[in-house]
C-alpha cells in the first residue's frame, strides 16, 4: 500500500509547485487609476490680471554712527517726523577737540615763524630751504586740523532726509560701534510697490502707466504709478520684476498687496482648475488622457483666477485633462474614466 502511495504524493506535490512557478512568473496586471476629466475649452476671462506685491518706504536705512564711543546726546523721538540735518546723536570727541585746539595753536605759532622769514628771506637773511620747510609746517598742521574737524564730523549723527523715526534701540551713555543700530528712518509719504508680472504679460508694463493696488486690510483700491522695471526677465520664473510709486494712504511698508493690471478682453482662454497641475522642480505639469493612458505633458500658466489658472501652452482644446485622482496616476498607465465634469463643477467644490 505504501508503495503506491508516496509517488502519488510526489506527483501532487510536483503540481503544486509547478502551479506556484506558474503564478509567480505570470505578470500582475495594475488596475486602472479611476479619475475624473475635464474637456479642455475655451473661457472668458476677466480682462484684470492680479499679482502679488510688496510695499517698500520711498527711502529706508538703518542709523550707524562712522565712528566708535560713547554716546553723549540722544535725540530720537520714536515714530515722529525729523528733517534732513536734524541732529539725532553725538559721540563723546572730547580727545579730538583738546587735538584741535593743540593744532589750531600750533597753526599760529607756525604762522608767524613763515612770516618772519619770508621777511628775512627777502633782504637775504634766510635760505630758500629753511623758508620753504617753514611753510610746509604751516600746511601740514592746516591739513592735520581739517582731518581733525572731519573725525569730529564723524561723531555727529544727522538725519539724512525728510522722514519717520522708528524704535530707539540704544540710550544715551550707550558704547556704539559702527556695527551698532541707533533706530531706522524712512519716508513713507511715498511708498514703492514692487511686484512681478509674466514674461507674456510684460507688454502691458510701461513707465508712466498706472495699475491700482489693493490690500487685504481694505477693500479700497489705490492708484500707482510705473517708474521702472529691471531690464532682463528671471530666467527660472519667466516673470518680470516691476515698481510702481504711490502715494501714501494708511499701507505700512512691509506689507502684502494685491496690484490689478488691465489687459485686453479675449474669449480664447484655456483654464484648468487648480488641482489639476502638478508641481516640478523645473516646470508645471498636467496629466491629459490619450489612448486610454495617461500623459504627463509641461505646461505654461498665465492668469489666475477664482475659477482656475489660465494654460498658456501644453494643453489644446479639446484635450481631456484628469481633474481628480492626479496622485494616483503614473506616466503611460491606464487610467479609467469614471465622470467628464465641467469647469464650473470643479471650481465650486
């Protein structure tokens, strides 16, 4: 009995494995990614393009003294208005003082010695050389005491123009260095707006123009002026960097606004929603379906809009893009379609 038996077990056991080889070198098929589309078409757009700014003082610096030592006066009224010239502090120069009323005696004492052998000098009782070293004395202690008056210059700090103070950072008696920071000064009667636009936009900026500026504090808008953009456009943005000028009307510098550029009307926008690209290192992507698959294709935004971000180039009309499920689908996969939604479906979920 168990002679028959054990080579049936061994022919069982030889199909089992054959059948395990069998499922291990069969190839396992991925299942579809299950996604939502779009048909790529045509909108109108607003003919206002919005970009971020940021609000600059007109002129900003941070106070240093030139010099090093100990302050003597402190005249900085935090967050009042000063003139240009206002005296705002000054370092201790009593050593280069007692220097300049050494040299200044020195001068007339070196003053009388010349003028006493310039006399000599012309009866022929004194070389040329011994009157030319006395005048060279003469010269050398006039340059020592103009250096003199520019170090004690260097000692009094004076507002640089027209503008408003901000927090003292130092008080009086206090050891500066040049490195030190006494308070900040700016003009904010004017503030710069900087932001930046497009390259493919970039015919809509000219000096002179004005574009309006909105901030999220208020839902007034208020007029600014183009004076100037940098002459070459980011190679890695693609978008040019522009400055308007504006009056001041209650904006902070340092804070975040909105500028609104008018463009021309046009009906042939192609807009995707926002959830629809993806992200790179270098560039933006969209995934269109093609031959059941899906495919990564670069594409170009403009305009971005509550309805979605407008595609410059890499998408065609008539193109059908995966709206959801973006994360799931790998290049040249099998996708399955499971609605065709519109534009206006998306943008209010």
């Amino acid at each position: 009995m168990y002679r028959y038996t054990l080579p049936i077990i061994i022919f069982l056991f030889s199909i089992a494995c054959n059948n395990k080889k069998e499922d291990v070198l069969k190839p396992k098929t991925t299942p579809p990614s299950v996604v939502d589309v779009i048909v790529a078409g045509t909108k109108t757009l607003n003919n206002t393009i919005e970009v971020n700014g940021s609000v600059l003082a007109n002129e900003m610096l941070d106070i240093h003294p030139e010099v090093s030592g100990r302050l003597t006066y402190l005249n900085i009224p935090e967050g009042n208005a000063v003139k240009a010239g206002t005296i705002l502090a000054k370092i201790n120069d009593a050593d280069l003082q007692a220097q300049l009323t050494k040299s200044k005696v020195q001068l007339e004492l070196a003053k009388k010695t010349e003028e006493r052998f310039k006399k000599l000098l012309a009866i022929n009782g004194l070389n040329q050389a011994d009157y030319d070293a006395a005048l060279n004395n003469v010269n050398n202690i006039k340059a020592d005491i103009e250096l003199l008056k520019a170090q004690i210059d260097k000692t009094v700090i004076k507002a640089a123009y027209d503008g408003e103070l901000g927090l003292k950072q130092v008080s009086p008696g206090a050891y500066v260095t040049p490195a030190t920071v006494l308070a900040t000064l700016q003009q904010v009667n004017k503030l710069k707006i900087d932001f930046t636009v497009p390259d493919v936009y970039s015919n809509l900026i000219k000096k002179g123009n004005t574009v309006m500026v909105s901030t999220n504090q208020s839902k007034t808008t208020f007029a600014a002026t183009i004076i100037a953009t940098e002459p070459v456009v980011n190679t890695s943005s693609r978008n040019l960097k522009v400055r308007a000028i504006m009056e001041n009307n209650k904006v902070n510098p340092g804070a975040f606004v909105k500028v609104l550029l008018k463009a021309e009307t046009n009906n042939n926008h192609i807009v995707i929603p926002t959830n629809a690209i993806i992200p790179d290192a270098d560039s933006k992507k969209a995934i269109v379906v093609k031959g059941g698959k899906g495919k990564f294709v670069n594409i170009e935004t403009g305009i971005r809009t509550a309805g979605g971000v407008e595609v410059i180039s890499g998408i065609n009309i008539g193109d059908t893009v995966v709206v959801t499920g973006v994360l799931f689908v790998r290049p040249n996969t099998l996708v399955k379609i499971r609605t065709v939604k519109k534009l206006e479906e998306i943008t209010k979920e």
